[in-house]
C-alpha cells in the first residue's frame, strides 16, 4: 500500500510539478497524471506510486491540503478495489455547510473521528455547494461522527451528518413515500366519546 490518489489538480499541472512536490518524502516509483484519451488534457487528478508504504504515509500526512498552481490538492490512499468505496461502510455525508468550509477544514473537523480515506466537499464553479462526504476507514469512526456532530453548529450553521445513502437507496426511499397515501379517511379513527356529547 504505497500509492496515493491526489485529486484537484488544476489543469496545467505536469507530472514534474508533481515529482518536484512529492519526491521529498521518499523515492518514487512512478507518477501517473490522469488524461482524457482523446484531447490528452488533464482529468484533474493522478497516482503517485512510492517505493515504500512509510514514503507514501509521510507524504498523506504532509502535503495534503498544500497548494499546486494555486489550488490545495486532495491526497487520500489510492482504493483500488471500487466496490470498498461503493458499500458505504465508513461512509458520512453531512449537510447544511457554509461557504467557508472548504476540504482541509471538512478534514481537520472530523479527523477527530478517526481515520479518513476520502473527504470531499462538493463545488461547482461558484464554489462550495453546502454539502459533503467523509469516508472513514472503520465503521466505529463514521457512527461517531454522526453520533458527535449531527445537530452541532459549524459556523453558526446547523448540519446534519449521517449515513451515506447510494443513489439506489435515495430512490427506493423516494418510492416509498410516494407510494404512502396522500389521504386520511376520518373513518379509521375512534370516536372521541366527550366528542359525540359536544355534538
């Protein structure tokens, strides 16, 4: 386990700006800057790959959060195996944000938590959109997360954090309440006998 994803890259970034930032920490193995097969621009992130696991913990610990051509870059192991990230096991999605929480600041609150794999918060081009995700490496962390900071204020904002819910569930969840009656039929109820005397 010596490779990392490093995500948010801006787009004029170059694999030798990337050597040049990460060698410090320990010999490389190699640096794959992710590219569209077509118009060969950058995707915005890339794989950094170190000869030892304790090279590549050093520069997680280190750089993530620094500043590549402006912009703070995202480092988190790199999950190979897609189905982990999918399960939702660790998983926290929290919302209700301000604008001046940003990911480092997302990561240094949970951080407390646990360990974190991923922590992201969602943009657009005019910035924060005031929600975001925190995957945790345990179970444990992510259930106290949400135990801890669920109805807290961040910046004088309430947020809510809890379980995250795959697209799929979100849907099942939608279908469900709209298959609940929109009706109440008066009938189901018992009388009130003190009811029945006023009348």
């Amino acid at each position: 386990m010596a490779s990392l994803y490093v995500g948010d890259l801006h787009p004029e970034v170059t694999e030798a700006m990337l050597y040049e930032k990460f060698s410090p920490a320990g010999p490389i193995l190699s640096i794959r800057l992710c590219r569209d097969k077509i118009t060969h621009r950058s995707l915005g992130y890339a794989y950094v790959n170190y000869q030892q696991p304790v090279d590549a913990k050093r520069a997680l610990e280190t750089l993530n959060f620094d500043v590549i051509k402006g912009r703070p870059v995202r480092i988190m192991w790199s999950q190979r195996d897609p189905s982990l990230r999918r399960s939702g096991v660790g998983n926290v999605f929290i919302k209700n944000l301000g604008k001046a929480i940003d990911n480092k600041a997302l990561y240094d609150i949970f951080s407390a938590f646990g360990d974190i794999l991923s922590c992201k918060v969602a943009c657009d081009e005019s910035g924060p959109k005031g929600y975001g995700f925190v995957h945790f490496q345990k179970q444990e962390s992510a259930e106290l997360a949400i135990d801890m900071m669920n109805g807290q204020f961040l910046n004088y904002r309430k947020i809510f954090v809890g379980r995250f819910k795959s697209h799929k569930e979100r849907e099942a969840e939608r279908g469900a309440w709209a298959r609940q009656p929109a009706s109440v039929n008066f009938n189901d109820f018992e009388e009130d006998p003190d009811e029945a005397a006023f009348r």
